[in-house]
C-alpha cells in the first residue's frame, strides 16, 4: 500500500515510526513500520478535506470522495468507483464519480461520462517505468538517503484503546516540525535517486526564506494513524493544522481525514463501457472559469 502513497505522506508515516521510536519505544515503532509495509487488496476508501475560518464560524470549504478499490498488483492501475462531492466556495456544487477498471479511468458529471483512454493510461504507466525512482518504503530507506526524520516529530503519543468504527485500533499521533520536515524534503528532493518523482518537484524549489515563511504559517499541525489491532494494517490517518495567509492574521484550519473499512473483503466495481474524450470535460470546466482535477482525491 505504501508505495501508492505520495513520497511526501510516506515520509510523514515513515518519520513516525522514527519518532516512536525515541518516544515510546521499539515495540509501537515496529507496529507502525509493518503496517505501511503491508498491502491492502481491497477496500473501501472515505477521504474528507476540510477548510474552516476562526472557531465557531463552520466549514467554509469542503471537499468529500468515498467509495471502493481493488489493488491490481504491483505497476498496474488499481480499480475503484469513487463518488466526489464539494460544498462551500469554489468547491460548491461539485457532484462527480470517478471509475477505473485498472485500465482505463471514467469521470461522470452532470449526466455525461468522459474517458482518459486506454492508450493514454498505458502511456502514462510506460513512463512512470522509465523514470526508475527509488521508493522509500521503511527507516532504513529513509536513513540512508540522509533524513533526519527524529526531528520531524519531537514528541510521539501513543493511545492504545482507541477505536476507528467498530474495529479497535493502537493510535500514534504526534506534532509536526514544519521547518525541519520542508529542510529534508527540499534536499531530497535534489536527490538524483528521486529525481523522477514528481511529488517531489515544488519542495526543490523552496529557499530558506521560504521555509521560514512557511513556518510562521502554518502552526499546530498534528498527524494521528489508527492501525487495526487484528490485522495490523492502517485504518485512518488524519493530519490537522492552521493556515494563516499573513503572520499575525487569522487561521483558518484545515484537516484532512483518510479511513479504510471494509479491508480485504470483496468490491464490485462496474466500469463504464465508453465515454467522451477527457479534454472535452477540461474544456467544459475551464469555459466555467475553473477546472476540477479528476484525479483530486478526497468523505466520510
């Protein structure tokens, strides 16, 4: 599963095990770097963002995505069916299913289905082939491409009797070092080893003036992962934080929550047979004055 993870969200879930380590011992440390490690054939996917202004003023932007996956194997597109909803601000009024069939991607919106094509996701494969990008996958290959993922999270908590719907789960959560994360992403990111991963691309541009600007940006921000106590693979990861737009004014809060249910059972996921061109949805939504990326995750 990890390695399906941008490389930026695999550190975060890598630096934890780091930071439990030093915090609360060998034993959770291990339990987080097993569960990343796992794959997960199947499940259902929620996934929620969530933009709010100063307490009490409610949600001022969200965006919601819930539905099915398949994992088809290593290098080949998963299968899912994901309904995609948004409310508030530019997000307002958006009402989408996206659908893979590990081989081609449908998006329906307002009663129309586009397709990206077979041949095109097949151009995209080959070339995610070619680039040769190392994965980071545990500590270890973290540690030798030089992070210093110890001092992402200064201080770990671990909650044992926690719960994510009916499952039990050990919780891991922890505060985030924005100033040292962006430092080692930015050098990982002039890394030839990652060179081809696009994920990284915008952490390389970043000057020192920037990170600190950053810094005083964003504060308080926090990450917690539930792991199923039965099978021992992630059930909910959820990260919070607030964004100022200037230091010194007010913070909106922004929180992003993923949950797994229903993992390893069965899903039936019915592709669309055909569709209109891809570009034709773009030009549509650009001709609104903003466009959707289809591809966007994001429910509950």
């Amino acid at each position: 599963m990890i390695r399906r993870l941008p490389t930026a969200l695999v550190l975060l879930l890598v630096a934890f095990s780091a930071s439990v380590v030093a915090a609360c011992g060998k034993e959770e440390a291990s339990l987080l770097d097993r569960a990343f490690k796992q794959e997960i054939r199947s499940a259902t996917l929620s996934m929620r963002i969530e933009v709010s202004g100063p307490k009490g003023s409610g949600p001022a932007f969200g965006v919601t995505m819930r539905g099915p996956f398949k994992d088809n194997g290593k290098g080949k597109l998963a299968s899912f069916d994901w309904k995609v909803r948004g409310k508030g601000m530019a997000a307002g009024g958006l009402d989408a299913r996206i659908v893979s069939s590990g081989r081609n991607v449908f998006v329906e919106y307002e009663g129309e289905t586009y397709e990206v094509g077979e041949r095109e996701i097949a151009r995209f494969q080959r070339e995610s082939r070619k680039g040769g990008s190392e994965e980071i996958e545990d500590l270890e290959d973290a540690q030798r491409l030089g992070l210093r993922l110890q001092d992402w999270f200064p201080r770990s908590d671990v909650e044992e009797d926690s719960r994510v719907g009916d499952e039990p789960t050990t919780r891991v959560s922890g505060k985030l070092d924005v100033s040292a994360a962006l430092k080692d992403l930015r050098e990982l990111a002039s890394n030839p080893a990652l060179a081809a991963d696009p994920t990284l691309k915008e952490f390389k541009q970043l000057s020192p003036a920037e990170i600190a600007k950053l810094d005083k940006l964003v504060s308080d921000p926090r990450f917690a992962v539930d792991v199923a106590k039965g099978d021992g693979k992630p059930r909910r990861i959820e990260a919070t934080m607030a964004v100022r737009e200037r230091p010194g004014g007010p913070a909106q809060t922004v929180r992003v929550v993923l949950t797994l249910s229903d993992v390893d059972q069965p899903v039936d996921i019915q592709a669309p047979s055909g569709g209109k061109p891809i570009e034709r949805l773009l030009e549509r939504l650009g001709g609104q004055g903003g466009a959707v990326d289809p591809e966007a995750p994001v429910e509950s």
